[in-house]
C-alpha cells in the first residue's frame, strides 16, 4: 500500500475527484488530497492541506486572490504554491506518486508541482490539453499526460473510463520501483546532434568502454532542459556537452532553444563539465516558409536538413556572442571546467570546402570566448573537425582528467 498526492482544484472540480479519489481508495491505496481551488472550499473528501495554505505559500491569500478576480494571476500563486507544497511533502517521505487533473489552467496548477519533483516520481494528469505542444506542462520531467477525451466537467459514460485507467495507471506505478542495475555505473551526459553524431557514438563508446554510463540528449530544445536537469538534481557525474547548438537557436529565435539557463547546471552544482561549440554554425527553424522575413531580406545561408527543418548558418556576430555567453556561463563554475575546440568545422556541415564552411565565423566565436574567460579555464585546440575519430579521443581524455580532478 502506498500513500498516492492528489492534487487539484477541488471547488470546481470536486465530484470528479471525489470519484478519482474512490478509485485509488479501492485499489488499496492511500490519498494525501491537495486543494488548489481558489473559488471555495472544496468539501467533497477530507482535504490534507487546504488551499489557503498552499496560497500562502505562492506568496498570497485566497482572500487577496479573491478579490482582485484575476485568474492568470491566481493560477501564477496557486502554481508557485503547489510546486513548494509538493516539494516539501515529498521531501517529508509522506507519498509516492502523484495525480491530477484540469482544463489548461488546472492542468498548468498541477504540472508546475510535477515538475517540481524528481525525475522518476510517478507523475499522472489527465488534462483537456493533452495533444499538440505540452512542453509547458511537461518541462523537462516524466509528467504523463492522459487526453481527457471529453471536459473535465462532471463523471460521464466516457471521463469515468478515463478516471478509472489513470488512477489504475498510477497505482500500478507506485505498486513497484524499478529494478536497480546489479552494477551502478557513474554517469556521463552527452549533448548530440545529427551532425555530431558520428563524435558522440564514439566518445559514448570510449566512455563505455572505461566503465560509464553515457546518456545522450538531443541538444532540440527539450534534451537540452532535460539534461541540466539532472545535472541539477545530482544524478550526474560528468558532462560531454559536445552539442551546445541550442545557444545558437536562443540568439537567432530558432526552434530548438533551451532556453537562457542552457550551460547554468553544470557550473552552478560543481559537475565537471568539457564544453564543445558543436553545431553552433546552424540555427534551426521548420520548413522554409517558417524562416523569419529578415533573415530571407539579409539572404543568409540555408540549407533544407529535411522538409521540416531548415538551417540557417551563424554569422560572425552571432558567434562572438556565443562566444561571450559560454565564457560568462563557465566564469562561475565550481567544479573542474574546460573547453575544447575543433578549428577544422564544428559540425559535418562546418567541414573543409563544406556548405557551411565559414572560419571567420568560427574564429569570432573562439576570440570572443578566450577574451572573456576566467583565466584558470583551460581552452584546448586541434587541427580538427569535431566528427574526426581523434577528436572523440581528445575529449575523452579531457572530460576524465576533469573527472579525476574533482573526484
């Protein structure tokens, strides 16, 4: 038997989870209830902690939130709340798992607590916003989202199939943890790209080979959070961050960006880290038609990957800009840091006589980074494209010194 979070806007949405709550009471399971309802006292069910304190915790009142009638800003407190709420119960040992469920606002209530837990915490909300782009609701966590079908609003022929298989759903998630490996070997994470496939399959196999596990991100956006995410939750024992692309994407507004913190975990938890500008020559966008108007008017370099995604190569002013961020996001590191960096092409592309073959780009990034470094930073060069089998070598080599040092 386990203790299940159930979490959620119980005024409006009481009967619903009243009938969740049976759900998970008959398969022999505990209920910690959550109210986050802002309109009235949810009294369907006993309630754990009621919504009043998880306000107070967003850094409000119900009674504030009450009366100036603003939604978007209730669900701002209520999401900061549950989040600190969720955190410090499951820091407590009081649960194992949790469930929700709502429209977009409750659903959005709801994730943000997800999100606030571990990775690998069962994590279930049945929402209406279920389909199309739910990286907002997911982050960079295991949150399962269950399509409600119809609206959450009321228990029908239909959401009563739906309540019933996400209860069973996480209760068969509580039921058993996952079988330990018989060998528990540190971890490595990895940043991958297409065009730096070829450099991290073989470092992932050196690394293999030494006795490390390699978990490998695609560096689109999503992978990039996900990765500094265990990074900060201290599952991480070093970082191959041979794909950094994403920073190019956050500088020229393209599709894959991870977002301002990308490059933050590593440094701010002591982690060693080796850095590579791996396909900072391209920002990524969809199809053609998708290409911002001012970069067709300044008839930059694109180049069709496939008909969703179109690369446009980075100039030199992008570079040196990158080139400023990297050195600032490394300047405040803890741990043991260093960057390598290949001259002959950052990605397959970026090779000799290659479409996007553009040094004076390159350099811009490397002056730029080693003007702004902190001095002790070590910055390694080779004659090099990153795809080029002594390449994966080096930074092999490298990624373990730094290891060793801060070991």
């Amino acid at each position: 038997m386990a203790t299940i979070l159930m979490m959620g806007a119980f005024d409006t949405k009481g009967l619903e989870y009243a009938f969740l709550r049976g759900e998970l009471l008959v398969r022999g399971h505990q209920v910690l209830a959550v109210d986050t309802g802002v309109v009235s006292e949810g009294n369907h069910f006993p309630v754990d902690v009621r919504a009043e304190e998880v306000a107070q915790m967003g850094g409000s009142t119900l009674e504030a939130l009450r009366a100036a009638g603003d939604r978007g800003s209730a669900m701002k407190v209520m999401s900061a709340g549950a989040a600190l709420c969720a955190k410090k119960l499951y820091d407590q040992g009081r649960f194992a798992g949790i469930v929700g469920m709502g429209g977009s606002g409750g659903s959005s209530v709801v994730t943000a607590a997800m999100r606030a837990l571990p990775v690998g915490v069962p994590k279930v909300c049945i929402s209406t916003v279920a389909s199309g782009d739910t990286s907002a609701y997911v982050g960079a966590k295991d949150v399962v989202l269950v399509p409600s079908i119809v609206d959450v609003a009321g228990v029908n022929r239909i959401s009563r199939v739906i309540f019933s298989r996400a209860a069973g759903a996480i209760c068969g998630m509580v039921e058993r943890d996952p079988t330990p490996a018989a060998d528990e070997a540190p971890i490595v994470v990895a940043s991958m790209f297409g065009n730096t496939t070829e450099c991290v399959n073989a470092c992932a196999a050196q690394l293999g080979d030494q006795g490390y596990e390699v978990l490998v991100f695609h560096a689109t956006g999503t992978g990039g959070r996900t990765m500094e995410s265990l990074i900060s939750e201290g599952l991480v024992d070093g970082v191959l961050d041979i794909t950094t692309t994403e920073w190019a994407d956050e500088i020229c507004g393209g599709v894959f960006s991870a977002g301002s913190t990308r490059l933050d975990a590593a440094s701010a938890h002591g982690v060693p880290q080796l850095v590579v500008p791996g396909c900072i020559d391209m920002a990524n966008f969809g199809g053609m038609d998708t290409v911002p108007q001012r970069y067709k008017d300044a008839e930059r370099l694109f180049y069709e990957w496939n008909p969703a995604v179109t690369l446009m190569r980075t100039n030199a002013e992008e570079n040196a800009q990158m080139g400023r961020v990297f050195a600032e996001k490394a300047n405040v590191s803890t741990g043991p840091v260093a960057f390598l960096l290949p001259l002959e092409g950052v990605s397959i592309l970026d090779g000799d006589g290659e479409l996007f073959c553009d040094r004076e780009a390159d350099a811009a990034f490397f002056h730029a980074l080693k003007a702004h470094l902190r001095s002790d930073i070590p910055v390694y060069e080779v004659e090099l494209n990153i795809n080029d089998p002594a390449f994966s070598a080096r930074a092999v080599e490298l990624l373990l010194g730094l290891m060793s040092e801060g070991a």
